[in-house]
C-alpha cells in the first residue's frame, strides 16, 4: 500500500517568507525613529525569525541620521525610498558607499510622479536610473499597464504596488491587486507591496477595514503561474481560510513565486510573524 507524500508545511513556508518582509518601521502607521529602527532592526537580525526579516527601509533624507545610528560591523541591509527626487538619493547612495561597514545598499524604491501618465514618466524616469542596486518604480493604483509595459520591456527595475494607507479607501480590492498581479505575471516583471499586508491571510479589522493577507498574495502568485485566470487570482485573494491557501501553497514552485513576488514593506516586522505563529505555520518559540 502506497502513501502519497505530503511536504512539510513549515519547510515550504521557509522558502516562500524568506526575506519577504521588509522593514519599513520608519513609515506610517509605525513612525519609528531611525534610532529606534536600527536598534530593532539589529535584533532582528540575532532572532530565531531573521530569515523572515529583509532591509530595514529609509527615507534617503535620513541617510545622515541612519550612519549615525548604526556602528562599523552592523552591515545593516538597507532600502533607500525616494523622498527628495533623484538628486537626493545618488547623495545618499554615495554616503552609504562611503560607510559600507555599517550600512550596505539592498535596494532604491522611487515612485512615479503622481501628475504625468505613467507610462511616459517610466521611461523618463528609468533614462535617469543608473544605480547597480535594485530598483523599485512604484505604480499608481490605477492606469498601471502602460508603465508596467515599460518596465518589462527594460528588464532591470521592477515594480511596487501599494495595498493600504491612512483609510479604508486607500486598500485596493482584491479585484484590483488580481489584475495588477496578473499583470506582472503576463509581463515576467518582479513585484513588491508596500502597506496594508500586517497578517497572514485576508480579514476585517476591528474597525471595519478590508486588508490583504500575504498567503494569500503567495497563493494567487502559486495560481497565477500554473496557469490560472484573473478570477481564480481574485478568489484567492478574498480568501479567508488558512488551510485552503496551505493547500494551494503546497504546490508552489518556491523559487517562481518568490521571483515573481519578492518581498513586502511591514512597519511591524513582528506582527505577520505573530501571525503565522498562531494559525501554526511556524513554531511557537518565534518570536
């Protein structure tokens, strides 16, 4: 009598979290100090949950104030975000170049003006882009195609979507994240998401909210490359049982769906961590 053999669900979930959740503590609702990050952030790196943990995000303007905060051997991974235009993150690049003991470049995130057509503010922008790290070009909520066109074609940036704000209204439904994921996917063009993704799986927040859950963008991402369509990438994404998007998480190609879906910006690292701990997809010593 033969067994079908089932993989391990902790060992899977391994690989599809690691290094997915950036550090973007600095950012709202978090608005850390950049000495409280870097001293969390530091942490981070000696837990039990580290391989979870990707760079601590800040502000480019803050560069001063982040070298000041760490010491020589921190190594800090770090993402610089756009806040002062492009002049203001080559400075910051250079500082960083300068001290690469204490803090070293992961990653330059920079979103497209909000008052130019998407698709002709891309290619403006990416004739400027001229940095060695990876970059992120954040996407508008809507009218995105055009500029992830661009993106593709190029090759070498990728794109960024966000998922929450300050309001209920700032989350997009999960008809609208479907298409924007199903973009990429149509495209081959690697995405992060920024706010919002704070726990594991799709739910209502106390005060009324819809939010994502990043299993679930993880099954859709699963669905997506084995061929499914936007409504089955909508499905997933309104789901709210665990042990369903386990089953679909339990045919995933690792590596595909972490090239497709590289990582998210959490301002509470711990908080999707607390989560996958209690609905027991990793174990109760983390953290």
């Amino acid at each position: 009598m033969s067994t079908s053999h089932q993989p391990d669900p902790r060992a899977l979930l391994a690989g599809l979290t690691l290094k997915l959740i950036d550090d973007a503590a600095v950012f709202p609702p978090g608005n850390a100090t950049v000495p409280a990050a870097v001293e969390a952030h530091r942490s981070y790196q000696l837990a039990p949950y580290a391989e979870l943990v990707g760079p601590l995000l800040v502000r480019a303007s803050t560069t001063v104030e982040l070298l000041e905060a760490t010491r020589a051997g921190d190594d800090l991974s770090v993402g610089l975000i756009a806040d002062e235009g492009l002049t203001g993150l080559v400075e910051a690049i250079s500082l960083l170049f300068d001290h690469d003991d204490r803090a070293t470049l992961a990653q330059v995130e920079i979103a497209l003006p909000a008052d130019h057509a998407p698709g002709p503010a891309t290619r403006v922008l990416l004739d400027q882009l001229a940095f060695s790290a990876t970059a992120y070009v954040e996407v508008p909520r809507t009218g995105w195609a055009e500029a992830l066109d661009v993106l593709a074609e190029d090759g070498a940036e990728r794109a960024k979507y966000r998922t929450g704000g300050a309001t209920a209204q700032s989350v997009p439904n999960e008809t609208e994240l479907a298409a924007f994921v199903r973009g990429c996917l149509d495209r081959r063009l690697a995405f992060k998401l920024t706010a919002g993704l704070h726990r594991a799986v799709r739910h209502t927040t106390a005060n009324g909210w819809e939010q994502h859950g990043f299993l679930n963008v993880l099954a859709a991402v699963t669905a997506g490359l084995g061929g499914g369509s936007e409504a089955d990438l909508v499905h997933l994404l309104a789901e709210r049982s665990p042990a369903r998007l386990a089953t679909v998480l339990a045919g995933a190609d690792v590596a595909a769906v972490r090239r497709s879906f590289t990582s998210f910006g959490c301002c509470g690292v711990t908080d999707p961590i607390q989560d996958l701990v209690g609905i027991g997809l990793i174990g109760s010593d983390w953290p």
